[in-house]
C-alpha cells in the first residue's frame, strides 16, 4: 500500500466536524507529505526524520492564517524532565558547529516565531525549507 493510497482511505472513512483538525504524524518521507497536503490541506503534519544526517529533526507543517507553515526543530528540544541524553547534547552541539546560516537564510528566517523557553524553535514559511 502506498502512503496516497493509505491517506486517500482514510479520507473516505474519516467522520470529523468542519472546524476539528487533523493531525498526521509519520516519518519524514515525501510521499507522506505530498499526500497528506493534497488531501488534508489544513491538517497538522508532524514529520520526523531518521536518516543518519537527520536524525532527531521534526518538521511540523500547519497553516496559520491561510498560509502554509513548518515549525523545524530536535525532537527534543522539549522534555518532560532532566536533561536531554548525551547523544542529544552532542548532535546538538555539532549541529550549532555546522551551521553558518547564509545571508539568504537569514533573511529567510526574519519572520520566524520564537516563544521562550524553546530554544531552537523556528516557524519558517513553507517554501523556505527544503522538502
């Protein structure tokens, strides 16, 4: 079965009120989010990301006054309680060591939306991200 053909099914079966949102969560493949977009245009999709260059990356993709955005950041950039794992701390410090934004990525980035407490927490608009 394909992902289309799974969230084309669910589409049939699926009985919601107008105003409920629908929530997808699944890995980060695009054919999940092709779908899921084209049948659910105003669900929350909530993707993450296993590939070794990757790893520990959420997308969320949402819409928020008719326009498509996507919320990116380490899937545990929240916790419960404690402190995040060592392996965590680690990608967490090679990512900051990684990344240089560009100039266009920071121009890119000038409207994301930062709340307190969250860290590494950006909402992008959609056609700023890669797929």
């Amino acid at each position: 079965m394909t992902a289309w053909n799974f969230v084309k099914g669910l589409k049939k079966r699926l009985e919601t009120s107008d105003d409920a949102t629908v929530v997808f969560v699944t890995d980060g493949g695009l054919a999940w989010l092709d779908s899921v977009q084209s049948l659910f245009p105003d669900a929350v999709h909530i993707r993450q990301f296993h590939s070794q260059n990757s790893r520990g990356i959420i997308y969320v993709h949402l819409r928020h006054n008719g326009k498509p955005y996507t919320v990116r950041f380490p899937w545990d950039v929240v916790l419960e309680e404690g402190e995040a794992s060592d392996d965590a701390q680690r990608m967490r410090k090679r990512r900051k060591l990684e990344e240089e934004p560009s100039q266009s990525e920071r121009k890119k980035c000038k409207d994301h939306l930062r709340r307190r407490g969250c860290g590494r927490t950006n909402l992008y608009p959609s056609e700023a991200l890669p797929r």
